[in-house]
C-alpha cells in the first residue's frame, strides 16, 4: 500500500520535473530570441518562427529558404553540364 503511494508521488514528480525542464528551455528560448530582436523574413518580409529564428545564419523563412535550395539546385545542375 505504502509503495503505491511512493510511485504515485514519484510519478507526480517525474511529470513535474519534465513540466519544469520544458518550461525552462522555452524560457531559455525567449530569451535567446529577444537578445537577437525579432527577425523577418529577407525574402518575403514574415516573422520568422521562434524555433527557427534561434538558429544562426537563418534570415529566410521556411518557405522562402525551400524556393532558395530549390533554386540553387537547379542552378547547380544547370551550371554542371
Ligand atoms: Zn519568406
């Protein structure tokens, strides 16, 4: 009976520390954003993610860096034959 109530109790604190853990990486996350200030899209000018703006070198946001790789492959192609 005792030892229900102590895996209970520890699960309870599992879900707290992982609770905790996530909340405080988000809030590392934040932080980290607003030290870079907001970022916008070179491209197209939209607000870049937050997950994505925390990224080095990112200035393009997901769409417009997919348009880029997907020109530059086709210009790597082109400019190989
Ligand atoms: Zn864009």
């Amino acid at each position: 009976m005792a030892d229900e109530v102590d895996k209970a109790d520890s699960a309870i604190q599992l879900a707290l520390d992982e609770m905790m853990y996530r909340h405080s990486a988000r809030v590392k996350e934040e932080a980290l954003f607003n030290a870079l200030g907001e970022k916008v899209c070179s491209d197209c000018g939209i607000e870049i993610p937050i997950k994505r703006a925390c990224i080095e070198g990112v200035t393009r946001c997901i769409d417009c860096q997919r348009e880029e790789e997907r020109y530059q492959r086709l210009y790597y192609i082109r400019s190989d034959s």
